[in-house]
C-alpha cells in the first residue's frame, strides 16, 4: 500500500480524461502548467473501491482551468495565474449534504426538519415506508436484484407491486424491507423491467460492469466521452464576457445570468459551481413538484430561488423574460421535458438567433443521450445500480459474498454536477471566442464510466479501507438505505478523519437571513491566484427570492462569520 498514491493516480485520471475529450489549446495549457494538485494524506478516505475523489479532482482541474481561461479573455493581466486542487477538499465536494448543517444539525438529525421548508409534497423521504420505495431488493430469482425508484412520489411504485400507499404500522426498518422485499419477489427481473416501463418508474436491474457493457445502450456509450459540447447555431457573432463591476473585477463570471431548472443533487450542484465563480444563478422550480428539503441547504448556496408554474401562461410569461437575457440555462429534468414545454433547445436556439447572442444550454440526466435507455428517468442509485458500481460496492464490503450494496454518500451526484459546470463554462468559453450558441451534455452514467475507466483501487488498498471501516459499516447489506450505509460510513470517517468535519479551510458557516440559522456548507474546492472563488450569500429554500434578475444586486443581509 505504502506504493499508492491518491496524487499520483489524481494525475493519471487528468490524463485519461484528457484522451477522451477536446479541449481549447488555451485550457490545456493551463491544465498541464499551472495546476497543482495538494494532499494532507496521499491514501483515499471513502469505504468504496473506485477513486472517486482522485477522479473528480482531476475534473476540478479542467473547472478551474476553463474559469482562468475565461477570466483571461477579460484580463490577461496575470495569464500565469497558479491553480490549486486539494484532494481533502474534494472529498468534502463529494460528501457536502453530509457536511453541510442549519444551526447545529445536519441531514440525519431529525431535529433538522424544524428548520427546513417542507418541499417533501408527496411524503416520498419523510414517511420511511414510502421512503423505501426507492432501495435496492432482490428479486424472484435468488442472486438477481433490481433497484425499484418510486422517486419523489413513491405511490406510482408501490401500488405497481401491489402494495398499500402508506404503512403506519409498520415502525421498523426491517418491517419495512420484508414487506416490500416479499412483493419485490414476486417477480423477475424481466417482470419488473415490463412494469418498470408500463408505469414509467425510475427502476434498474442490478448489473456487474461488465454485464452492462454488453447490454446495447452499454456498447452504445462505452467509448463516448464523458460530456460533451455541441453547437445549437453558428449564426450569432463572438459574445464577450460582461464587463465586471469594481467590485466584482476578480470574479471569473461576474455578470453571467444562469437560469437552473433543477431538482436534488447533480443539476443544481451545477449551478452551485457556477455561483462560485461569480455568476448570479437563478433557481426555477415549480411550486407543484416535489424536492428534498435538506439538500436545498448545500446545493441553493450562492443562488436565488424563486418558484414559477411554466405550464400556467403568467409563468410562462415571466420564465420568457428570464430567458430572453439569460447566457445559460440548466435543465436537469428528463430529456425532452422542457422541449414538451416549449423551452428546450429548439426555443433556445431560435431566441439566440432572435436576440442576436449566444446562448448556452446544458442538460444533466441519468442514462446519457444515446441507446436505448437515453429516455429513461434516473436517480444516483439507478445509475449505480445499472452500471456495476453497487456491486463493485458489494464485493468491496464482502469479498467472500455476491451481493450488491449501493455505496454510500451521493458521490456520483457531485461528480456529474461537477461535470455539467464544464460543460456550460465550455460552451461560454466557444460563445466568447467563436460566437454561436452551444448545447452541453452530462450524465450520472457517463461519470460512473469515467469511474471504472479509472479502474479500481489495488487490493491492499482495498483491504486498508475495509478492515477500518468497522464492523457496522461491513455489515450493511443490500437492502439497507443509502442514508442509512451513508450515516454508518460518515461515523468511521468522523472517527478516522475529524479533521474533514472541522477544518476551516474546508467547511464555512453563514447567517442565513432566509434560515434564520447559521448555515454550515463546505467551501469550493479550486484555489486560484489572484481570483475570488466564492459565494455572494447564503444558501435559501426553494421558493424564496423574486423570479428576476434585479434584486441580485441588493443587500440581503447575509454574511460569512
């Protein structure tokens, strides 16, 4: 083990992902001569046998190289400028719901609740019940699992399996799983399929990777990259950069209009990178429509929040004036969604042509943009579950036992968010320097793929990971939650590591005006020289700002303690 080097291997994933996309000269040669990448301890930190915090540091890299480069077409003052990846830092990125606290609770506490806007409509994460109607069971066949997803519903799943709309009486979480494990295996994995899409539900069968690969939408995807930036039009001239204000001259994006249309983690972790380098970031979401409460807490930080009904005229009007000044718009929801609205890229494209500049437009999915799969609806865990990261998981935790785990903490989230931000700041890179407007792409599969092209930590690496996990980590199987595999891995990593829960350099805390509570997030991850890499306010619930873009520019009354 003493011969690994999570540095090294951050340095060989920026390689690999270097061969499997393009970039702008300019990009490149920042990426090769002035980034650094940092450690305090040159081992990974996370129970998981994939490098995911060296892989993602490497996509950190080609963040913040893009935002210098993008900085350097307003001031190229300083073109040599120093950028600093830390590999603790980026394990924090990756786990920030975890980190993140209202007052002195975090997302596991359920003291925590008191202090959240209720966007749970639908009781899909508070009733536990309905809760597990997303989790991962096993099937009819012993040995073949399937990940049922009742998203942010939940009803639509658990009546598909013949099961009640709420279980009051069942009060605990083994009552629960044998409940809706026992209608789970009623049915094989094709039976499930077929339902699955009969009622248009958000589940997967459990694959290894390489079962995946030789499905058709797995050699449909195997060899593209890992996002990808398109043109939508080429008729719109070069779009400078807004020129800053005084006060803002050190910020990358400052004056860039971001509109996210977003939900949970991946999308809006998106918006979040773009708040970091200065852009005012516009959340749009639908007062009818389900969210996760806490994770508004580390994913609105640096945002406004407003809701607006575009299937209702008044906010289509309102969204239509948004757009019309908007430089990117980011859509996390299924493909073709916001084109059934009316505001997808065909709208996008005719109002960049109307309004004579670019616009940038990104989408984040699950299952990518290509195959079979492509319009399928999609979480973190069915992208894990589908790809062969549960099971990776699985034999990681139990070596001498088939079964798949889903892995703790929402990893694949934060790298696909991280991922979608390069897409937009590319497509702001092209409009800036060879005008027309561009059409990013990201996917929670396309990162898992870049995971397993990373490959899998060494055995004794492995092993380490394993035998200090503890035994309650070790012994979560496959029907436990991922709150509750993430909450056993977050007590080894506390008691390994505590210096991740509280190293200022890591983690900041805010008053949150729209709180009424201190809020704790963690900071972002690129150090640059000379640029102000940071947040302009404080995390806010869905809902709680003006749907315009005027009162970015007022005092709210937060601040960093």
């Amino acid at each position: 083990m003493a011969s690994y080097s999570s540095l090294e291997e951050t340095r060989r994933a920026l390689a690999l992902v270097l061969s499997l996309v393009t970039l702008p000269k300019s990009v490149d040669r920042i990426l090769r001569s002035q980034t650094t990448f940092t450690a305090n301890c040159d081992l990974p930190y996370f129970p998981i046998p994939l490098k995911e915090s060296e892989t993602t540091s490497a996509l950190k890299a080609i963040e913040a190289a893009f935002a210098v480069a993008l900085h350097n077409l307003r001031d190229a003052s300083l073109a040599d400028r120093k950028i600093v990846i830390n590999h603790e830092k980026t394990t924090a990125f990756l786990f920030q719901a975890y980190l993140a606290k209202v007052g002195a609770y975090g997302k596991l506490d359920k003291e925590v609740k008191q202090y959240l806007k209720d966007t749970d409509l639908l009781q899909a994460q508070s009733d536990p019940y309905r809760r597990m109607s997303a989790n991962l069971y096993e099937t009819r066949i012993p040995g073949q699992y399937y990940h049922i997803h009742g998203s942010l519903e939940a009803t639509t799943t658990l009546r598909m399996l013949g099961l009640c709309d709420f279980r009051p009486d069942l009060e605990t979480h083994e009552a629960i799983v044998d409940v809706i494990e026992s209608h789970v295996k009623q049915f094989s994995v094709a039976e499930l399929e077929e339902k699955n899409a009969q009622h248009k539900q958000a589940g997967v069968p459990v694959l290894t990777h390489d079962e995946f690969l030789k499905t058709p939408h797995g050699r449909t995807n195997k060899d593209l990259a890992p996002w990808k930036v398109s043109s939508l039009e080429t008729k719109t001239p070069p779009w400078p950069l807004p020129p800053p204000s005084e006060h803002t001259k050190n910020r990358p994006l400052a004056g860039i209009k971001v509109l996210e249309l977003c939900r949970i983690i991946a999308g809006p972790i998106m918006g979040r990178i773009l708040c970091e380098y200065g852009a005012d970031v516009l959340k749009i979401t639908s007062p009818h429509l389900s969210d996760v409460p806490f994770f508004q807490v580390d994913g609105n930080m640096g945002k406004h929040a407003a809701n607006l009904d575009l299937k209702k005229p008044e906010g289509r009007a309102v969204f239509e004036k948004l757009v019309r000044e908007a430089d990117v718009v980011l859509d996390g929801y299924r493909p073709g969604a916001l084109e059934k609205l009316g505001f997808g890229p065909t709208y996008m494209t005719k109002l960049a042509h109307d309004r004579g500049y670019g616009i940038v437009y990104v989408n984040e999915n699950c299952f990518g943009y290509e195959g079979e799969w492509a319009s399928r609806p999609g979480w973190q865990q069915i992208a894990d579950c589908v790809t062969g990261v549960a099971w990776a998981q699985g034999q990681f935790m139990h070596p001498a036992e088939c079964e798949p785990v889903v892995p703790p903490f929402p990893i694949s989230d934060y790298g696909t968010g991280c991922m979608g931000a390069i897409a937009a700041l590319t497509g702001l890179y092209y409009r800036s320097t060879v005008g027309g407007s561009w059409h990013g792409k990201a996917s929670l599969m396309q990162y898992d793929l870049l995971l397993f092209k990373a490959g899998l930590l060494p055995n004794d690496v492995q092993a380490t990971l394993r035998q200090s996990a503890g035994d309650a980590f070790l012994a979560m199987n496959h029907s436990h939650s991922v709150d509750q595999i993430s909450g056993s891995a977050l007590l080894g990593l506390r008691a390994r590591h505590p210096q991740l829960f509280d190293d200022a350099n890591i983690l900041e805390v805010w008053s949150s005006r729209a709180y009424g509570h201190d809020v704790t997030v963690v900071k972002p991850v690129a150090q640059i020289e000379g640029l102000d890499i940071g947040f302009r306010r404080a995390s806010r619930p869905n809902g709680t700002d003006a749907a315009d873009w005027t009162s970015f520019a007022e005092d709210e009354g937060d601040y960093r303690k």
